[in-house]
C-alpha cells in the first residue's frame, strides 16, 4: 500500500487533472494504509451518484486527500470505539461535482467543498 501511495503521489504531483476513478483508487489506498496503522480503527465507504463512469469525469489530484486525513486524525483517533468514514461525491448538475467527507468522531461538521470540474 505505501509503495502505491507513493508511486501515485510522484505520477500525479505534475499533472492539473485526473481521473475521479484514480483519485478513488488512490484514496482507497491512502484509507487502507492508515486502517493498518490504526489497527483497523475505523471502516470507510464511499458513496457515488454520479450519472457517468468514475473515468469520465476529471478532477485534481490529491484534493480530497487532506479532508480524509484530518477526519482521521482529528475525528476518528480520539475516539474510544471505532470511527466511521463516509466520502459523498454526487453529482450536483453538469458540471459540479459535491465532496463531502463525514466522520462519527468528535470536531467540526462535515467539510464540503463544490467546485465546477
């Protein structure tokens, strides 16, 4: 798993856009990773409602990664039970796509961010 996070971060460091089905395999990864660490800590699904394939639609890389990551680390490592971790992306029109990053653990409401990709 870390040599694949890695491999992803080098490949996709340069490039402006990318696949959402890429960044979904690298958030799985990331996700993945983190559960080892953690001692399977937390459970994570995604929900998608998107009317084209995952590989249809582009968007940066790396940008839902930091979201997850503080839900992990600020939600989901205080708690005492384990964590879970929902990452929403529907399909608002055309041309937006809406992230939401939802966590049971304690701190801040969801973070959402909407963005015309």
């Amino acid at each position: 798993m870390l040599a694949k996070l890695i491999r992803y971060t080098l490949d996709n460091s340069l490039r402006e856009s990318i696949p959402l089905e890429e960044e979904i395999e690298y958030l799985t990864a990331y996700m993945e990773l983190q559960k080892m660490r953690m001692n399977n800590k937390f459970d994570y699904c995604f929900d998608l409602k998107v009317l084209r394939k995952e590989k249809a639609y582009n968007i940066p890389p790396m940008l839902i990664q930091p979201l997850i990551e503080n839900a992990i680390m600020h939600g989901i490592t205080p708690l005492k039970n384990n964590g879970i971790l929902i990452i929403k992306i529907h399909e608002k029109d055309n041309e937006t796509l809406e992230v939401t990053v939802e966590d049971n653990g304690i701190g801040i409401p969801a973070a959402q961010i909407r963005k015309k990709w």
